[in-house]
C-alpha cells in the first residue's frame, strides 16, 4: 500500500499492543462483544454473533475515528503523526516494563514516557474522546483532536506519584485479557453499573487503582501512597492535593515486582477489566472471557479483601518527600503529595502522624492476610528488600498461632 494512501481505519487499541496478549504462532484470537447489535432482516429482527475468532487488524478500531475533517474532505494525517509517535515510544515503554526485573537506564528513561502513553490510549478509546468533548463542552471532530491533544496527559501527575507494581501471571493457568478500556480504573465504591456513559475522572479518588495489563503475563497496578497508609479510610475521599499537568520529583527505582499472581487474582484483574469495559475484550482462549464462572465470589465491593492488589507494604519507605539539592547551593522539595514548600499544607504534620499509626497497623494486616502468598521485591540499594522481609518475618513470628487467623475485612 503506497505510504500517501489514506487509512479510515484507525485502531484505538493497537495492534502491536494486542499482540502481546496472544500466544506464540497465534494469528487471531477470542473476541467478544458484550453488547452485539440487534439486526433486522426481511421483518425478522436477530442479534449478531457475540464471540468472534479475529486478529488484531479487525478488532477496536472504529472507521475515521481520528479523521480531521477539512472542506468537505477527511485525512487521517492526525491517527499518523500524532499516535504514530505517541505509539513508538509508548510501545518501548510498555515492552520495557511489561518484562521489568530490577532498575536500569532504560526503566529510568521510559519511567514518565509509560504515563504519557496510558494518558493517550485512555483518551484515544471512543468512551475516552466522548469523555473529553464532555469535559470541554465540545462536539466538533477537530476540535475534539485539537482538545485531545493538548489535555491528554490529564492522569500523568498522579500516576507518577503513585505507588507500582508490575505483578505476573506466569505461573497462573488464567492469562491476561485485553479491554477496550485497557487503562481501567478500580475503586471498590465505585460500582461500574453506577457510572454513566462516558464516565467521570476517578483518579482523584483515594481508592482508585488503575490497572494496566502489559502483556499477556504482566500487568502494571498504581496505587495511591494515601491508600497504601490507610487502607481503611473512605475510597471516595479525594486525594491530597490531587492535580494534573504539573512537575513533581520521584524516585524512578521505587517500583515493585516478582509477584506470581494465583489464578483467582488473575481471574478477578479480568473480572474488573471485564466489568470497565465498554462494549468488547479480547483473550487469547475463551475460557478467559468468563472470569464470572469461576470466580466463587464475583462481588465488586469485596473483590480486593485480601488486599492482593496493594504492592509490599513492608517495602515501602514512610517518607516526607523529596529534596533535590543543586550545585548553586539552593534546593528544590516536594512532599510525598507533590506539595511545594510555599504549600499550606506541605509536610502536614498532623495528617503525617495519623498516617504513621494506621501504616503500622497496615503493614500488620497485609502480613497476615498475604501470609503464605508469592511476595513483590524492590530494588535493594539501599536494603528495603532485604530489611522489609526480615521485619515482617520477624513480625509474624512474634505472633501465636490463633493470631493469623484473619478474618476477611
């Protein structure tokens, strides 16, 4: 196809993306419609097939989604100047996290252009743009590309500050599927039947997690540092200091991984990614399509009441922010929320101190009830791994036998 020719094709899922969902040798894989249309023929009305058995060109796309419209005339020359470079980079940062084993230069150098990434695929789905012309009270196609690509990076300051954890599914007989939301967010207050079309900005919420699968054995969790203190406070709470489109200062060595995923754990990531979706997924065999079937307990409020989804808590340092010091003399500090020195709020002592005691509190409970399960590691630099397992060991040691007998919250 000659490279001037124009696509009206335009996938908001790509297709080097799907792939990565597929096994070795796979061409085309299990493809569902959650809401088939209903078709009428000759006065006989029939509902479409709901599973289908395609490859990635035929699935999430949707024709001239991305068209700018010019005199009458489409050009889809936004789909491949702006997503075609949005997809480059954001396709090495996904590969580089989606096998992430330790930090390197190349975690570092892709650890802010992975959230730049999940920003636009969030924004590129068709449920993304209608939410953006909501936001901005626009209807127009051009003005919706030209909104798009100006706000896109809506999410980046609060993905970054937050707690991650790439967890695996290597060992699990269940794999991960792929949405046509496939940066969804899970807040066990926040029930998907109770979210209207196209939905609201839920990241600001204490509670929300976002979930991204990186591949068909790997999947990115991001959870708020407010949370991972206090598990147990409102998940409709708003975050402290929640923002967007500003600069922040984080540690890029800090993010968490190792941990196999049982097969239920799978099969609940799937059931949220499931239940978020907006109308297709995708699997590379059926069976995990139907996550429901096999889950004993499919009740969205108590799906994380193990805590599988939280990282380490006892690889997670309790810190007041960051300090980066210059060679002028002068510095530059944010505390663990991205508060600046001149905030009122910055290093809130008294939030700081009730924050220290439920902390505690939570490191206990996650021991308790993670007992016995495959556990995450962090860079060791500065010994966290090391010390964080000998702490808890030591903890649960302490503990009579009738003590680990926990009681689901």
């Amino acid at each position: 196809m000659p490279t001037n020719q124009q696509s009206r094709r335009h996938h908001y899922v790509p297709q080097w993306y799907q792939r990565r969902f597929m096994v070795p040798g796979q061409t085309q894989y299990h493809y569902l419609d959650l809401k088939p249309d209903t078709v009428v023929r000759d006065g006989v009305s029939h509902q479409r097939r709901d599973l289908l058995h395609w490859g990635p060109a035929k699935c999430f796309y949707e024709d001239d989604l991305y068209a700018l419209q010019v005199r009458g005339l489409t050009s889809d020359g936004f789909e491949k100047r702006f997503f075609g470079e949005v997809d480059r980079r954001g396709r090495e940062a996904v590969e580089t996290f989606g096998s992430y084993s330790g930090f390197s230069h190349r975690v570092h150098e892709n650890f802010l252009t992975l959230p730049t990434y999940m920003d636009a695929q969030r924004f590129r789905t068709p449920r993304g743009l209608d939410q953006l012309r909501t936001m901005a009270s626009i209807r127009g196609q051009n003005q919706t590309m030209a909104v798009m690509m100006h706000l896109y990076r809506l999410h980046t300051t609060m993905w970054t500050e937050g707690v991650w954890e790439v967890v695996y599914a290597r060992n699990s007989r269940a794999k991960f599927i792929v949405s046509d939301e496939p940066v969804t967010f899970f807040n066990r207050r926040i029930f998907p039947n109770e979210v209207g079309y196209p939905g609201s900005i839920e990241l600001d919420r204490v509670g929300t997690r976002t979930l991204f699968p990186l591949a068909l054995e790997s999947c990115l969790i991001i959870t708020h540092v407010q949370l991972i203190r206090n598990p147990w406070g409102n998940p409709l709470t708003l975050r402290a200091n929640p923002r967007a489109y500003d600069n922040t200062l984080v540690m890029t060595s800090g993010t968490h991984f190792g941990r196999e995923l049982e097969d239920t754990e799978v099969l609940r990531i799937n059931w949220i990614m499931k239940r978020r979706a907006t109308r297709y997924i995708a699997a590379a065999e059926k069976d995990w399509l139907y996550p429901e079937r096999e889950l004993s307990a499919a009740d969205w409020a108590s799906l994380d009441n193990d805590w599988f989804l939280f990282p380490h808590l006892w690889k997670i340092p309790f810190t007041g922010g960051v300090v980066a010091g210059y060679r002028d003399g002068s510095s530059y500090a944010r505390d663990e929320y991205g508060r600046r020195r001149n905030h009122p709020s910055y290093q809130d002592k008294k939030l700081h101190d009730q924050e220290w005691h439920s902390h505690l509190r939570a490191r206990k409970e996650w021991a308790l009830k993670r007992l016995g399960k495959s556990v995450a590691h962090v860079d060791d630099h500065d010994r966290t791994d090391d010390v964080g397992d000998k702490l808890m060991n030591k903890y649960l040691e302490s503990l009579s036998p009738g003590d680990t007998d926990v009681s689901v919250l």
